[in-house]
C-alpha cells in the first residue's frame, strides 16, 4: 500500500469536563422548571373562570341582561308520570299552570312547552337527539 499511514490511538474513555460551581447542569434545569412553574402558576390563578358568564352578562352589572330584556328560556327535559307531564326549565320542574321567570305553562307535550310571557306566546322545543331511536 503505497503512501497509506494509519494511525493508532488507544481507546479513552470519554470523560465529563469538571464540575464549574456548586450546581450541576441537572440541577440548574430543574430550578429554571421550578421557578417557570411558579410563575405560570401565579398567572392562572389571575385568569378568568371559563364555566363563568361573561362579566356583561352576569346579573347584577348592570350589562346586557337589564330588566327590559327577556332572558331565553331553554325546556331541559319533559318528564311523564302517573300524574302527568311536567316540564324542566332553567333547572326548575313546573306543571301547567306554574310560573317561572315571568312566563307561564300553558301546555306540556312530549317534545315542547307552550308558555305565555308578557303577554306573547312561545313554543319550548326539546333539543333534537343526537341518536335517533331504532323503528
């Protein structure tokens, strides 16, 4: 093999560079992690509730919901027993003839509400159901 060297070194193993200080590497990453978990921390407790209204919504703030205007009312369930229908709205049960949040049932069907407010007429539907009954 004309003009071929080969060069022999013998095996050393690999060595970490010495320690510069009193912290490792490790311990200085999980001090930044600590310190970036404590301040993210601090910021979500300043952070608005999501399961809340909006503040210009909420009663009492004299926001949107004033007293000239009508809140929806949403029909929850419509409820049969031995006596009879009985329509959940705005998480209260009421039967024909009850009053809740200025309107009054006048009739109770199986998927629907009919109530009276301030002196208009409103039919009340149930939701349409996500799974449709088999036949």
């Amino acid at each position: 093999m004309p003009n071929t060297f080969l060069i022999l070194a013998p095996c050393v193993p690999f060595r970490r560079a010495p320690r510069c200080g009193f912290m490792s590497s490790r311990s200085v990453t999980l001090m930044l992690l600590a310190a970036l978990l404590l301040v993210c921390s601090g910021l979500a407790g300043a952070a608005l509730d999501p399961t809340q209204p909006p503040a210009n919504l909420s009663p009492g703030n004299g926001g949107a919901a004033t007293d000239n205007a009508v809140a929806p009312l949403v029909l929850q369930a419509v409820l049969k027993d031995a006596h009879g229908r009985r329509a959940m709205i705005g998480g209260q049960v009421l039967r024909v003839g009850d009053q809740y949040a200025g309107a009054r049932v006048l009739s109770i069907y199986a998927q629907s509400v009919l109530i009276e407010r301030q002196n208009v007429r409103q039919l009340l539907r149930l939701a349409e159901p996500v799974i449709q009954p088999s036949r």
